[in-house]
C-alpha cells in the first residue's frame, strides 16, 4: 500500500491580484506543517489564522489562497500527521498472523492519538482531504480480511479495534497533565483517590478493593495495551471458530 504524503503545491511568489492584493510566498506544506506545530504545542484553542499568519510571516488573508476554513485545516493537519504513522507501519503487513500486524498497526496510531489530543476527533472527518486516514482505515481492514470473516464482522472487527485506540487516547489526552497541567498535582491526586478506595467497605465494593492496589501502580500504556490484547483475542478467537 503506498503512502501519500501530505499535498504539496509549488512554493507561491509574491504576486499581485487585481484590487493590489498580495499572495503570501507561502506553500500547502508549510501552512500545514506550522498548524501541526501550533497545534502540538497549545492545543486546537491555539489554531487562529492570526496565529497562523504570524508565524509564516504574511497577513491571515494569505492563509485563504491554501485553506478554505478552520475545519480544512484541521482536517488536512490530521492527514499530515497520519502519513507518519502510515510510515512507521509499512512493513506491518506482511507477517504471518494478521492479528500481530493488526496489533502494531494499532499501537502505532494509539501513539500518535494519545501524544496529539486534538488527532482522534479528525480522523476520517473528510475523506476527500484526508487521504492518509483513508489508507489507514484501509491498512487495518487488510489484516482482518486475512482472517475471513464476513463483510459484517469485518467492519465490526475494525470498528472495535478504531474505536478503542481512539477513545482511549482521547481519555488520556483530557487529563489536565495532557492540557499542561501540573503533574505532581495529578499524582497527588491519584494518590488521594486510591487511599479514599482502600478505605472503601469491602462488602459494598468488593471489586474496588480487589484491584485498588493495581490501580495504585498501573501505567497507561500497559493498560492500553492489556486491553488491546483482549480485544484482540476476541478477534482471534472468533476467526479461529469460523476456520
């Protein structure tokens, strides 16, 4: 499956339109490229035109002659930052169990999620500007089509994986140490809630009380990637019994 790169058109020169207006010397790419900067670093708040336009050096009106919108914009930085995962998992596709190759696959697009909070809310919002998401969506499908199942539990099957890595890293990129908060403050309170559970009626909340120490030292990424695994194994199991 081939990548597509982000569009790129020609590097514009200053030209003068009728009315004296001037086109910014800017390109597809690079307003792209300096969205997904702003967006890394303060979040879809961050994105204006006037930001924009500031740090590509040109007026917000130059940022019209490559973007209709916000919502394009948005929608092209989210396939720019697809190309990367669609890069990092190209040899991912040709092992022998499809759902190994469905697992890393997975894991790669949780990792580009979960470290870009704004991502998960613009996969596939416009296929026709987001030619990246398409492949990837399609990257995916490829390895449940190679266990056999019919159309219906295969559009469920990536569905379930999509929506998990997505909804799990949106979670995750709503804690306030994802929005800049502090991150002792975070631990503090974590540590607040854990105490509060130990102290908890084991009667009333025997579940509580039997994973509150689990709970006390679980990491994200492996709590993720546990319940990848048994998601997965669903997947498995269900292809195994169709064999």
């Amino acid at each position: 499956m081939t990548e597509i790169r982000p569009e790129t058109r020609p590097e514009a020169r200053p030209t003068t339109r009728s009315g004296g207006r001037q086109r910014a010397s800017h390109s597809l790419e690079a307003v792209v490229g300096e969205a997904v900067a702003l967006l890394d670093e303060a979040g879809e708040a961050a994105l204006t035109f006037r930001a924009l336009a500031a740090r590509l050096g040109g007026g917000v009106g130059s940022i019209y002659w490559y973007v209709s919108g916000k919502d394009e914009l948005l929608a092209r930085a989210s396939d720019h930052v697809l190309a990367g995962v669609l890069a990092a998992t190209e040899g991912a596709a040709g092992s022998s169990d499809p759902v190994d190759d469905l697992r890393v696959i997975a894991v790669a697009f949780f990792e580009a999620v979960s470290s870009r909070p704004w991502l998960g809310a613009y996969f596939l919002r416009d296929v026709d500007l987001q030619p990246n998401a398409v492949l990837l969506y399609e990257r995916l499908g490829q390895q449940v089509l190679r266990l056999h199942l019919p159309p219906r539990e295969s559009f469920h099957a990536v569905s379930a994986v999509m929506g998990y890595v997505i909804g799990t890293a949106a979670d995750l990129g709503r804690r306030p140490e994802a929005a800049g908060g502090d991150p002792v403050e975070h631990e503090r309170g974590l540590d607040d809630l854990v105490q509060r559970w130990r102290e908890l009626d084991p009667g009333r909340f025997p579940f509580i009380r039997h994973v509150v120490e689990e709970f006390a030292v679980h990491r994200d990424d492996e709590q993720f990637l546990a319940g990848l695994d048994l998601l997965l194994a669903g997947l498995r199991l269900q292809a195994d019994r169709r064999a």
